[in-house]
C-alpha cells in the first residue's frame, strides 16, 4: 500500500463556499485513505451527502462526531435527540461504509503504519472551566455573563442522559475499554472532534468558550493509548503541536471567515502518516 493517510475537519458544508472547498477534496492516490473529525454539518442530509461524496473518493473514510452532527436543528427534518441521534447518525456511516466510533478500529498499513486508528466520540463535562472558577454553576455563569456560550446548551441535547456530562462519563467509560483492547503492539492514531487535552484551548480568543472543548479525563489518553498522533478539530485554530512527546493536529477547515482571513486557497487536508 502507497497511500497517505490525511484528515480534515470542521467542514461546515451549511456555507456554500465551504461545499466547494469540500468539492475539491480528492485523494493523491486511491489508496489513501481520510478522517473526517467532526462538524461536516448541522442537517442530517448534508451529513450524508458530503460523507457519501468522500466516501465515494477515498479508500476508507473515516469519522468521528462533532457537536454539530449532534445537533437537533430547527432546519433539520431529522428531529431525533442525543443518542437516538447519534446512533442514527453512526446507522447511516455504516449504509455507506464511513467507519465509525462505534466500529471496530482500522488498521492503517500504509507509510507509518501499521496503527490502530481509533475515532473516538467523549463530548465534553465542562472540566476545563472558566479562569477563576471551580463548579461548572459558576463557570457557565461566568460565559453568560461574557455573552460566549456554546450554541450546543440550546441544540445539543443529552437525552436520555439527564445532562451532557453524564453522557461524557458514560462514553468515556465505554472508549476506554474499547481502547484498552486494541494491540498493545500497535500504536494509535487517535481521534476526537474535542482535544484530548486542555493545552490547545489556552489560544482561545475568549477562554469562556474552553468549557465546551473537552474533558480532563482524557488528559492521559495519548500517553496511555500510544498515540504516534491525536487528530482533533473543534478549535477552528488549524496548527501543529507536542504534548508529552506526541503530535496532535488540529484539522480544521472552519468558517469562511476564518480561513479566508488567513489567507489564499484553504487546502485544509493534511497528511497525517
Ligand atoms: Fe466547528
Ligand atoms: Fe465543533
């Protein structure tokens, strides 16, 4: 095998300029291979149409949720919540052959392989709070007062888990045994929409907004799986950074206005092994 494996993220096909972007996404060669990690899009038919046009393109593609996906719309005829949305979701993957977190990992044997490739869907637990704070009361207390939330407290319902941190502990309870399965020989590329630790979010424009990023239970996750790379998106701030030795890559496409504001033809994928 001569392929690459590349990833992308944020794709927010809901702006047609971002669905020509995604129109000129193809493979190198057609053994390579795409991670797709979270928020192609709020509607449940643009989820599909875009994973099916990749699909279509790449070897394997494969894909983890963003918290857009799990949104329940007012625009979206799919009026399922939570987990009957994310398992209708992971139902349509499997219809096209997208792999996801709820399958069983793929092995990438190409140049740097082989690794375990690990889509993994955690959510957030408003572990990493606002500056000054120690309950999430007063760390979402401390975001309404700046006028930052996180359109997920309105669209991103938890049921039947009573709140979206439970649901995070019940998914990270269940990720971690499935990651404490895979070959202890094999390292991992793992990914999440959400990073897997709290040092990316330290850039954010308002540190309000870090509540919504991830959770400090998975502060751990890249030493302890061995990940030669974390893969994550959900910033919008597309860059190269080390943890504890590991490379984590943030994917992201994002809005118009943020990649037109960095400048030239976005070409948000990157070649990860
Ligand atoms: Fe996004
Ligand atoms: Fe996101």
């Amino acid at each position: 095998m001569t392929g690459g494996l590349y990833a992308v993220s944020d794709l927010h096909v809901s702006y047609a300029e971002n669905r020509a972007v995604v129109d000129g996404l193809r493979p190198e060669t057609a053994d390579d291979w795409l991670i797709v990690a979270g928020d192609v899009g709020e509607v449940f038919a643009d989820i599909e149409r875009t994973l099916r046009l990749l699909r279509d393109r790449f070897a394997t593609v494969v894909w983890a949720p963003g918290n857009h996906e799990l949104w329940t719309h007012p625009n979206d005829p799919v009026t399922l919540r939570g987990v009957a949305r994310y398992d209708a979701l992971v139902a349509m993957c499997r219809e096209l052959g997208v792999l996801t977190p709820e399958d069983e990992y793929a092995v990438w044997r190409g140049d740097g392989g082989p690794v375990t490739v690990a889509p993994l869907f955690v959510l957030y637990d408003y572990s990493f709070r606002a500056p000054g704070t120690t309950t999430k009361e007063e760390s979402l207390r401390v975001a309404y007062d700046a006028g930052v939330v996180c359109t997920d407290e309105m669209l991103l319902h938890p049921d039947p888990y009573p709140d979206r941190e439970s649901w995070c502990a019940a998914r990270l309870e269940a990720t971690r045994r499935r990651l404490e399965a895979t070959d202890p020989a094999l390292p991992t590329v793992l990914v999440s929409h959400w990073p897997l630790v709290r040092q990316p979010t330290e850039v954010l424009w308002f540190p309000e907004f870090a509540q919504w990023c991830g959770t400090d239970r998975t502060a751990d996750w890249h030493v302890r799986h061995r990940a030669a790379v974390a893969v994550y998106g959900h910033l919008h701030i597309p860059r190269t950074t080390h943890y504890d030795g590991v490379r984590f890559e943030e994917v992201s496409l994002g809005y118009p206005r943020e990649w037109r504001r960095r400048g030239g033809e976005p070409a948000p994928m990157k070649r990860i092994l």
